[in-house]
C-alpha cells in the first residue's frame, strides 16, 4: 500500500475537489460570466480558500483585487 497524495478518489488535474465545493465548478462560473484574468483569480482564490490554502489564498485574492483596482482606476 503506497502513502501517495495522489492514491484517493480526486482527479486532481481535471475536477480537484477545492473547485467544486457547489453545483458549478468554479472555472465554468469564470468562463460563463466571461471574466478577465484578474477577475477569475480573484473568484479562483476566494473559491477554494476554505479547502485549499487558507489566509493565503485570501491574500492572493486581494493582491488580485488591488491590481484590478488600480487597473480600472487607470481607464477611468
């Protein structure tokens, strides 16, 4: 018997359970709501910070939110 992260039931490349805690994966939700790249990151870390990397993920979020801010407030 291996003690492998990757023996479990998750398919960690094509559906990894942190992306689909819902009744959508969080990449279908980005693609139908056609967000840019910031955006769907920001979505990805707040998604899948709860399983996934905690206070990281959320820091990673605002990082992203604050580039989007500066962003936008450059256009306007």
């Amino acid at each position: 018997m291996s003690n492998s992260p990757f023996d479990d039931d998750e398919d960690l490349i094509n559906k990894p359970n942190h992306y689909n805690q819902g009744r959508i994966e969080v990449s279908d939700f980005i693609l139908d709501q056609k967000m840019n790249f910031l955006e769907g990151n920001i979505i990805k870390y707040i998604s899948r910070y709860k399983t996934k990397n905690g206070i990281e993920d959320l820091k990673k979020a605002r990082w992203y939110l604050n580039k989007l801010i500066t962003e936008v407030n450059e256009k306007e």
